[in-house]
C-alpha cells in the first residue's frame, strides 16, 4: 500500500519515492513544473529538495529564481487615495441629489 499525502484541499495524492523525486526534479524546469508532477505545493518541494541537497548531499540542479518586480508604492498609495476619494465623492453626490 502507497502512502500518500493530503493537500490543502483535502485531495489525497500519492506520495512520490525519493527516487521518482529526483527524476522529476532533475527533468524539469521549475519548483512549479516538480509540484504540478508530483501533486505537492511549491513550499513542500522547496523543502525536500533542500533537504536532499543538505542533509543527504544529493546534487540537485538548482532552478533560476523568478524575477519578482517590486510594486511602486507611491503609484499605489495614490491609487488607493483616489479610490477612497471617488467613493466618498460618489456618496457626497448621492447625499446632495436626495
């Protein structure tokens, strides 16, 4: 009998060999692509790999972070502010035509 695993919702999948996760990490091309085969999330694969790198000294390869864009704050902020000013205005508005 496979063991197998829980998911955050609540699917149950079979749980990969050391040996089928090694296979499939070294085949593909992101942490993504290893948690879409194996039907864990991101994090747990993150994780096991790690461990296999560090703790058993197994050479996995190792997958180029994504570029991550930082949002500009300052565009942000004056969104926002406009968003309240607009409902607020909206709300004036109504007040003024009742």
């Amino acid at each position: 009998m496979k063991r197998t695993c829980r998911r955050k919702n609540d699917v149950e999948v079979e749980r990969v060999t050391a040996r089928e996760f090694i296979r499939i990490w070294q085949t593909s091309n992101s942490v993504a692509e290893v948690a879409k085969k194996t039907g864990c999330t991101k994090k747990t694969v993150r994780v096991r790999g790690w461990r296999y790198r560090s703790l058993f000294d197994i050479p996995l390869k190792v997958f180029p972070t994504s570029a991550f864009d930082y949002p500009d704050w300052d565009k942000l902020a004056e969104y926002a502010e406009s968003l309240v000013r607009e409902s607020t205005g909206e709300a004036a508005a109504e007040d003024a035509t009742s």
